[in-house]
C-alpha cells in the first residue's frame, strides 16, 4: 500500500506539472485567457501540497492505515479527473472545448476547414470567371479571399485581371495597392493608392495612405 500511494503521487505530480508547462508554452488552455493564471496558480500550490505529502508518507505506515491510504488515492484521482474536465469540456469563452485537448490539434483542425473553404469558394469564383471573362467583380472576390488568407501576390494577380476589365474599379486599385504594402513593394503600394486617388479625387483617406507610406519609407 505504501509504494502504491507514493506512485500515486508521484504519477499526479508528473500531470500536474505537465499541465502548467504546456499551458505556459501555449499548448493548453483552460480557456480564460490571461484568467489561465489563476488555474496554474492553483495547480501550483497543489503540486506543492501533493510533494509535501509525498514527503509525510515516508513516515507512515500505509498497511496499518489503509483508509488513509484510499482516501489519498480518491482524492488525486478526482483532482486529476477535475482538473482534466477544466481544460477540456469545461472551458471558458474565450476558447470553448472542440474536442482537442491540445490547442495545435484545434489548429490544424482550424487551418484544414480555412483551406477547404478557400478551395470551394475558388472553385464557385472560377466556374463564374470562365463563364464570363468580363466579370470583374468575381475576380475581386477572388482577391479579397487570398488576402484573406494573406496570399498577397496571388491576390494582386487577381486585382489585376479585375482593374483590366474595368479600368475605373476604385475598389481594385485600393486592395491591389494594400497588397503591394504587404510584400514591401512600397512604391507599387502608392502608384496603385494614387490611381485609386485619379478615380476618386475626394478620398482623403487614400491620399493620406500615401503620404504617410512617402514619408515613412521615404519614398
């Protein structure tokens, strides 16, 4: 009874300092943010406690006091069952339980979805542009999706073959020059704001998109 209570322990122990290094490596959550603290605080004050048990077992007896014993092993199972249930089913809002003990599982799971949605929506873009060669707005949607998911030049591609088939698209000039700004070709990034500019000469806005990427890349 003895080594079956410090095994216990010791294996409690071992999950609970696991839980506060992944956590704090960004692997775990308890779904709460920078609220995360208060658990790993909590945990961590309890690895203490379950060390210094450890420790008082060495002096007692476990074969003579065998409902100490259990009672010690109930109460690591239910606080490693309890803790388990925190950061799975029980999460807070700010990052709800999805089936992932791991938030890398939940991220790959994330980025799949994200590809797959961007892979069918193409598919409908395309089927709309083959159709219809002049259809400048779906090539602008095409755009705006691979900026979405920052794929810059493959955005820019698209802006492109959208201000081709109308010159004058504002919207065009604005999110192709944008994207231009996202791989550091600032002065394509202004040429681009500044055509934007000659179809709406009111946009103050753009005009002070350029001046500040002038000044600041002293362009």
């Amino acid at each position: 009874m003895n080594n079956l209570t410090r095994l216990a322990l010791g294996l409690t122990s071992i999950f609970f300092i696991l839980v506060i290094a992944l956590s704090f490596s960004g692997s775990l959550t308890f779904g709460y943010g920078l609220g995360d603290l208060f658990y790993l605080m909590t945990i961590g004050v309890w690895v203490l406690i379950i060390l210094g048990v450890y420790r008082f077992t060495k002096k007692i007896d476990f074969s003579k006091r065998k409902e100490f014993a259990i009672l010690i092993v109930v109460v690591l199972l239910f606080s490693v069952y309890y803790t388990a249930r925190l950061f799975t089913i029980d999460r807070g809002s700010e990052f709800r339980w999805d089936g992932h003990i791991l938030l890398s599982s939940a991220k790959a799971d994330h980025v799949k979805k994200a590809n797959e949605e961007l892979n069918s929506e193409l598919k409908r873009l395309d089927s709309l542009t083959s159709g219809n060669p002049k259809d400048f707005k779906s090539f602008y949607d095409k755009g705006l999706l691979f900026r979405h998911h920052s794929e810059w030049e493959k955005s820019i591609a698209e802006y492109e073959k959208a201000i081709k088939v109308n010159p004058n698209y504002f919207d065009a000039y604005f999110e192709c020059a944008y994207s231009y700004s996202n791989i550091n070709q600032y002065n394509k990034a202004v040429e681009y704001y500044q055509k934007a500019t000659d179809i709406d000469t009111s946009n103050q806005r753009v005009r002070e998109i350029i001046k500040n990427l002038k000044s600041y890349h002293n362009l």
